[in-house]
C-alpha cells in the first residue's frame, strides 16, 4: 500500500486570538480524491490554508511526500507540486484569462494538449481566452481558478468548494473535470458543501467539527449511511439532493 | 515594429491616441513652436515628470505599493548631478558618476526599505517611506557644507548643454544653444526611459506584479515570492526616480531641497497619477502634460479672463489671477468625479463600450 502523499498531524491553528483548529489528524492517499466536510465553521478551509503555508500552524506537523513542510513559505509549498483553489475564485481580474493561465504555468509553457483537454470540460474559457478575467460570470472565474490549478501536473490540488453559487449544469461539468483529473492520477483534497457533489467524486472522506476531524473514512460507505450523515453533519442525503 | 516598440500596448482608444501624438509632437516641436525659455521649461519639466510618474505608477498602479520615498530618491538623482559636477568640475565624467552614485544609493536605499517594510500592510509602508523622506529632506537641509543646505546648490555644466554655449547657425529663426541640445536630450532620454517602463509592465515579470497587487495570497499559492517581486520593482522604480532627478537637476543647474525632495512635489506626483489614470502607463503622459500646462498657464489664462469680466462684482473677483489655484482645485475636482479612473483609464473603457 502507497504510503499517504499528506498527513496531518495533531495541527492547531490560530487566528489571532481565536484558537481555530484544536488538533487536527487526516490522511489524503496518493492519487485519489478525499472530501473534506463540515458544517460552516468547522475548520475546513483553515486546514487547507495551513496546509498552504498562509496561516502557519502553531503546533503539530504537515507532512507532505514525508517531508515536514509545516515551517515552509507559501510559494515554497507551491514549488513542491501542491495547488491551491480558493473559496473565492482569487482570479487576477486585471488580466486576461491567458495570461491568468501564463501565470500559473509560472516558469513553464503552456501544454497545447493539456489546454486542449481543460478546454473540453470549460468552453467558456476558451471563448473568452483574450478577455479581462474580471468580466467574466462567477461560474466562469471559478472555472478559470480550477483551470488554472490544473494547467500544470500538481502533485496535490486543493480545492475550497468549487460548486458553490453555480448553476447545476456547470456544476455537473465540474463533476466531469473532476473525474477526469482523477484518471490522470492527481491527488486531490477538495472542501464541499454540496453533499450529491461530494458523493458523486469522493474516495475517501473526513469530516471535521469544532475544529477537528470527527470521521474518516470511504465516501460511498458515509453516502450509504444516512444515520451517520444526520449525526455528522446535520443533513441526510435525501433531503439534500 | 511598432508592436515591439510598444510592447504590444496600445493606447487602445483613437481620442486617446491623438492625445499622445499631440503630447508628442508638441514635446518634441517646443523649442520651434513656442519660443522662448518658459515654454522650454515647461516642456522639459513635462519630460521629467512623465518618467518620474510612470515610475511611481510602476510601484503603485502596477505592484500596488504607495511609496512617499519617491522624491527622496528623485532627490538623490538631483542632488548626486550636483554634488559631482560643483566638487569635479563641469566635464561628462563628472555627470555620469554623479549620476550613477546616485543610482546605486537610491538601489541601496530602496532594497533596504523593502525588505525591512514590505510585509507591512500598504499603509505602514506609506507611513516608513513617508518617515524616512522626511528625515532625508530635513538631513539634506542641515548639511549645509555637501548639500548647500536651505539654499542648494548651484553648479556648471558641460559646455555642450549650457545655455551660453551658441552651436549652429539659427535654424527657422531658433538659436541652436547648449539648451536646445539639454532639452533634445532631455526629451530622447525620456522617451527610451518610458519605453523600458512599458516595457517591463508588459513582460511576464509585469504580470506577476499585476498579480500580486490584485491578489497577493494567490500569486504566493502559485508559488511566486511576493517580496522578492515587489523589492524588485521597488528599485527599479527608485532607481528610474533617480535618473529623473538627475536630469531635472542637470536641466536647472540646480538642486536644493525645495526644488527635489519637497512634499508639494510628491503631491504632484500623485495629482498626476490620479489624472492620467493609475496602472496605465500612458496615463503619466497625459496627466503630467495636462496638470504642468494647467500649474504654469492657468494663471495667464485667468489675467486674459479677468479683462474681460472687470467690474463685474464676484465674478471679477473669483476670476482674479492669484485664485488659479482655487480653479486647479476645482478641476481636479471635477477631473476625479467623471474620470474616476483617470483620463486614459476613462477614454480605454469607453473604447471597450464600458460607461
């Protein structure tokens, strides 16, 4: 068995005064794709933050490809082959949607082929390659923050919830992008809210409470057990799709 | 090869476009078109300032960086001119090694500031810039024995930009003197120094700039070092200030305080950027052409008014010359309610069908 690209052990954050993760412990296996889920406020998006190097961990370890990389800056973090998609789409609205992508290929060109293969899951963005990225729709600036992550072979991508205020046909492109990636053997740690998304490309999952991790285990096993759903996170798949 | 030579950005707005080539050939006609040494002054001190500003819109229209060391290191460009040729005499030697101490000490300068105060928020490094300058400025005042103190410096130049200097026969009845060449070479540095700005903001290096002043975490996630970056345009904005001061210090013959490193000028500066239209390079042309013909006409314009309207109660009065600064104000006023992103910054959105 591969041994686990990430680990997180015992990691506590704070924000300035407010102690946001109280010991958190998950694994993310090599090349398929784990969920990260809670309710809102649960520490999902600062576990990702801190695995990036934008808040840094006031105790414990982030463990990537077995080396500690919980003192590392940011861009190091990126230089080492991980990715990060932001909640808030963060595209560089002055640019174009080319040279937004120029940008995150960063010494790299552009991968005629692999621009090809994004552009079958997101058209638009090939429709609009030489338009501002700041006059694009919502849908389409998510699209070009996920694009832009996957334009160059990442070892790990993580991604903070990318169907969220999208329309429920771009959302199944994203389903289908997703799945795709997961071919190619990328591993992804991807932050949901929308449980039918999660279900539909997770693996492996964890869930977090009150800044901790409550359950891991496979997605398909917390997707048939609605009782655990209820407990785990206040919601039963029934009434969620 | 007009693509090359402007980087491939264009004005991208045909009123636009007119401006600039007016602004040009009036620039570069000056001597011919408007005898006589105000004009002149004008007109170089327009070349001057368009290096000046495109260099701060460098810092802080492209990289997000408000910078108030800028004149300190327009400063140390005059004041290095100065100091070289009134200690070494009047020769070119002494004008380029003037001139490049002053560029080292400006890189020096701004590589410290930068990694000292660039993990700041935007608004404490406004304030250590602003703090630093100040010290400068009030350094330079008490040096009295390097810097001429409160009263500068006044020095020679080479003969062959001096004003006296007569060179050639009169050419469409204009003198050919050592201030024709100053100015001709004033306006050629100019141009190449504002082509090598645009330049680089159109480069992949301009772009993780733009990047990082848009969202600064994002360009980190991608893997690009913030700080390296913006210490990098730091200096060679710094740098860029130093040559500018340089030239106005070897167009003057002169350099104190008042004339480089006070705080009116930096306002200027940023009167100008807000005119012509941040983060748009030739924002710094319009803008530095519009508010020094307005700073050094407006004046002469409301004496021909006021002719007009005498006897007239108020109005008379509110036209009377010493209120052209009431009227500049006005105008900026009026400039930053319906160009809220500057003049070119307006005219590129209205190209684009953008209200």
């Amino acid at each position: 068995m591969k041994p686990p690209i990430l680990k997180l052990e015992n990691v506590n954050t704070h924000i300035g005064p407010y102690h946001i993760l109280h010991g958190v412990n998950f694994e993310v296996p090599e090349g398929g794709l784990t969920m990260l889920l809670g309710r809102n406020g649960a520490g999902k998006t600062t576990s990702l933050r801190t695995i990036m190097g934008l808040w840094t961990a006031s105790q414990g370890k982030v463990i990537f490809e077995g080396h500690d990389i919980t003192e590392l800056s940011t861009p190091e973090i990126a230089r080492l082959g991980i990715a990060y998609v932001p909640e808030n789409m963060g595209v560089f609205t002055e640019l174009t949607v080319r040279e937004n992508m120029v940008l995150a290929a960063r010494d790299a060109k552009i991968d005629s082929s692999r621009l090809d293969w994004i552009f079958t899951y997101m058209p638009a963005l090939k429709k609009f390659w030489e338009q501002q990225a700041g006059l694009l729709s919502g849908g389409q600036k998510q699209m070009l923050s996920i694009a832009r992550a996957m334009i160059e072979p990442r070892k790990l991508l993580l991604v903070d919830e990318p169907s969220k205020g999208l329309a429920p046909a771009i959302i199944q492109n994203l389903v289908e992008a997703f799945k795709a990636l997961k071919q190619t053997g990328t591993t992804v740690l991807l932050v949901e809210q929308n449980f039918n998304f999660a279900k539909n490309v997770g693996d492996t999952v964890a869930v977090m409470d009150n800044g901790k991790v409550v359950h891991r285990g496979t997605m398909a096993g917390l997707a048939e057990d609605e009782a655990l759903q209820t407990k785990l996170l206040g919601l039963s798949l029934d009434s969620h799709q | 090869m007009l693509n090359s030579l402007f980087s491939g950005d264009f004005p991208r707005s045909r009123v636009l476009t007119a401006m600039l080539i007016i602004t040009f050939v009036g620039l570069l006609l000056t001597p011919f078109i408007f005898p006589g040494a105000r004009a002149m002054n004008v007109g170089a001190k327009i070349c001057i300032f368009i290096v000046l500003v495109a260099a701060f819109d460098l810092m802080l229209g492209y990289t997000g960086i408000l910078s108030f060391a800028h004149t300190m290191f327009f400063g140390i460009g005059a004041y290095g001119v100065a100091i070289a040729c009134d200690k070494l005499g009047p020769d070119w030697s002494s004008v380029l090694i003037g001139m490049g101490a002053g560029m080292v000490i400006s890189a020096v300068i701004a590589l410290v500031i930068s990694l000292f105060s660039l993990r700041v928020r935007t608004l404490y490094f406004a304030m250590i810039t602003l703090a630093v300058a100040s010290a400068f400025h009030i350094l330079c005042s008490q040096l009295g024995e390097v810097t001429g103190g409160e009263d500068g410096i006044n020095f020679m130049v080479p003969d062959l930009i001096h004003p006296s200097t007569q060179l050639a026969e009169p050419f469409f009845g204009v003198e050919i003197t050592g201030q024709i060449v100053a100015y001709y070479g004033l306006f050629v540095f100019a141009l190449v120094v504002f082509l090598f700005i645009l330049r680089v903001v159109n480069s992949p290096f301009g772009r993780v700039l733009q990047a990082i002043r848009d969202n600064e975490f994002r360009a980190a996630a991608i893997g690009y070092r913030v700080v390296v970056f913006r210490s990098i345009s730091t200096v060679l904005g710094s740098v860029i200030a130093a040559l500018a001061g340089s030239l106005l210090a070897l167009w003057l013959r002169y350099n104190g305080p008042g004339s480089t490193l006070g705080f009116d000028i930096m306002m200027d500066i940023l009167l100008i950027v807000v005119i012509g239209g941040m983060a748009t390079m030739y924002g710094s042309v319009i803008g530095a052409a519009i508010y020094l013909i307005a700073q050094n006409y407006l004046q002469d314009l409301l004496k021909l008014v006021q002719a007009d309207v005498e006897g007239i109660p108020v109005i008379s009065g509110m036209l009377h010359p010493d209120r052209w600064l009431l009227w500049m104000g006005l105008a900026f006023i009026i400039c930053v309610y319906y160009f809220p992103w500057g003049i070119v910054g307006k005219l590129r959105m209205r190209a684009l069908g953008i209200k």
